[in-house]
C-alpha cells in the first residue's frame, strides 16, 4: 500500500550522486578506498574516538565486539529487552547467554538502577542503547561496570551527534556502534561503524574485519606481504556506500538542524492535546543532547494504539510501534524469559506508537498529520 505521508524516506541531501561517480572514476569501489578513509577521519576527528572501523551494519558492528571479547559460552551479556534484535542476536551467535534487564520509563533507556543485582561473575559486557538518540545514564553505567571489570558497548545506533553531560554518545564505552541503515539519521541504505575508544582493541578489530588477515598492516606499509593472523571476516562496506555516506556527514549540521526542527513541531503543536488525552510525549533529560532520531508518542492503551495506527492509515499516514520485548520473544523464551520480568518493557511496548519522521518531511505533511491527530476520537 502507498502512503500519502510514509513512515519514513531516504533522503539525500548533498553530493551523493557526484561523489558515487567519482568512487567509480577511482577504481576502488571495494573497502577502505577513499571515502572510507573520509568518513573515519570525520567521525574521528569530529567525536574525539582513537579509531573508526566503518562496517556493512550495525550488527556487524556489534558481532565484531563479540569477537573481540572472545565471547564464548556461558559468558553473560546485559542488554535492555526493549531494543533491536541485533543487540542481542550478536552475542547469542557467538555463545553468549543475553541477561535482560528492563527500561526507565522516562527515556525507554536501561535501567541502571537494575545493573547491581544483573550482574554475576560470567558477565563480560554491558550494552547500552541510547534509544532514540537520548543518552543512558552513563555515570551509572560505566561506575557499576568499572566496579565488576566489566566491558561497556554502546550500541548507538541511534546516537551518533548526541552527547551525555556535554560528551559525544558512543564515547564512553570501550566500545560503541553506529547504524547507517537507512531509517537512521545519516544513511548509505546498509552500513555501520564501530569505534573503539581503548587502543588495545585497535589491531585485532582491523584483523577480524578484514578476513583474519593483517592486510591494514600491508597497506601501512608495516609489513611487506599479509596473511591469515586470525579469526576474522569480511565487514567492509564498498566505498560507493562510503561515498553516499560521506555526504550525509558532511551535511550532519544541515540534517540535524532539519530534523531538530521537525521535532520540535510535534513537540510544541501535540503538547497541549496529548495533555488532554493523558498521552505521554517523550522525556529528554536535560543533561541530554538528543540525536532528534524519531518521535514517538506513549498511548494510555494497547486499544488506543490499535485505533489509531488504523485511523492514520486510513487518511494515508503510516505510523508504527516499535520493538516487541525480547525477553518474551521465541528465542528469549528459551533462554528462560517470562511475562513479568520487564514489566516496563512489557507496557511501553503495548503503548508506544512512532510518527512519520524524515529528513524532507515538511510543514505541511506535518500539519497534516497533526490535524489528523486532533480529528482522533
Ligand atoms: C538499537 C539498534 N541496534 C542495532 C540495529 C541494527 O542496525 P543495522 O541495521 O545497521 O544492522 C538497529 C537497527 O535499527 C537498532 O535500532
């Protein structure tokens, strides 16, 4: 079905055409041409991180760090039940048994005030999400952690530009993720980055990504042949994809301040009316610099939602909810989850429902689907 207002676009918003065609003028369309070397220098230089690996997804990403922590059987990993499969899923496919732990109900953020009595000596890592680009409570999280010599990964695949207590998201961990899929922010259809903050990972992520081979190594110059050193695979994206992207980053300010100011709309025009019918709109600390990734509303009820996913579709507007609990989830079943043990998880994600939210949204889609939303009984 088409939609008059979709869910969300792709957007391209600078060079991307131009700087694809000069990716294959290059003749380097693999991994790590030029425009991969760009987009790591930026995102380095920009968030102060030791090394940026771009990847083919944020789940790669993520399956990196398994490798890199040697996870292996019965090694424990803490992650918020309400969050994307791929937060988990990396892990678990490496041996990792997933430890959930509920969300705040402010920020749908992981509740730190559960870390102490989740973790037990088989814990190896920590992954925050910074749901919808609002930062985790990172003090907490990173004290908890350092007390237990446990591994912090943020997985912020929503974050990227946001910042905690004035300090980059995706710089407090040893480990972060980025996603550019395309529903994200800055996109190139499928990709990802990882950033590693502690130097130590650095040589064994450049191996693992590419193939178990120390090729990083040859084409510094640091060794005159390269060959298979390691485990490893093949987490490069083409650097036509790290074209497409580079462009968005170069237009980050561009972006961000188009998509602050769609937020703020919903914002300030839904205030009064999600008062009136006891809808709750979302909660940003004020030690928080959002990533204005998407807008969300918390219904009252499952039923309200119901009703008014319906209700929009039928004027041609596709809004959706968003991640069911993992804990309660085929595969979290079998790793002992039951009803009850995140009843925050439980009850946001009954009631949460996320409006269309992109880049070329404009006033007038915006005020239409505001007046739809008032015209709601
Ligand atoms: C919190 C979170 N982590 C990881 C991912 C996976 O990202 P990718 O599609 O780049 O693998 C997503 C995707 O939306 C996500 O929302």
């Amino acid at each position: 079905m088409r939609y008059k207002i979709p869910f969300n676009k792709p957007c391209f918003v600078g060079d991307e055409i131009i700087y694809m065609k000069d990716a294959l003028l290059n003749g380097h369309i693999s991994g790590d041409g030029i425009y991969t070397q760009k987009c790591s220098q930026l995102l380095e230089r920009e968030l102060g991180v030791r090394k940026v690996l771009l990847t083919t997804s944020c789940t790669h990403a993520l399956e990196m760090c398994a490798l890199l922590l040697h996870m292996k059987r019965g090694d424990e990993v803490i992650v918020p039940s309400f969050t994307f499969v791929s937060t988990v899923n990396a892990f678990v496919i490496h041996g990792a048994t997933p430890i959930f732990i509920d969300i705040r109900p402010d920020t749908l953020n992981l509740d730190e005030s559960q870390l102490e009595r989740k973790i037990s000596v088989r814990t190896k890592a920590i992954v925050p999400v910074h749901y919808g680009g609002v930062g985790c409570d990172m003090d907490t999280i990173k004290r908890v952690a350092n007390h237990h010599g446990v591994i912090v990964i943020e997985d912020n695949a929503h974050g990227l530009f946001g910042k905690y207590k004035g300090q980059y998201l995706g710089t407090f961990g040893d480990l972060a993720t980025l996603s550019f899929h395309e529903t994200k922010n800055f996109t190139c259809g499928e990709g990802g980055a990882l950033l590693i903050n502690e130097s130590n990972y650095i040589e064994e992520a450049e191996i693992i990504r590419e193939k178990g081979t120390d090729r990083s190594r040859f084409f510094r110059g640091q060794v005159d042949k390269y060959s298979w050193v390691s485990i490893g695979s093949s987490y490069l994206p083409s650097d036509l994809l790290a074209a497409i992207l580079y462009a968005q980053l170069e237009k980050r300010n561009e972006i961000q301040k188009k998509r602050r100011s769609l937020w703020e709309y919903y914002f300030h025009n839904l205030q009064e009316w999600a008062e009136n019918l006891s809808i709750k709109l979302p909660t940003v600390p004020s030690d928080c610099e959002q990533t204005y990734h998407m807008f969300y509303l918390l219904l009252p009820s499952l039923d309200m939602r119901t009703r008014l996913i319906e209700f929009l579709k039928r004027l041609g507007i596709l809004s959706v909810f968003n991640y069911l609990p993992l804990h309660l989830s085929p595969m979290g079943k079998k790793f002992g989850g039951k009803k009850g043990d995140c009843p925050v998880t439980e009850d946001i994600s009954d009631r949460i429902l996320r409006l269309p939210f992109y880049n070329e949204l404009s006033q007038s889609d915006q005020d239409f689907i505001i007046s739809a939303l008032f015209k709601f009984k």
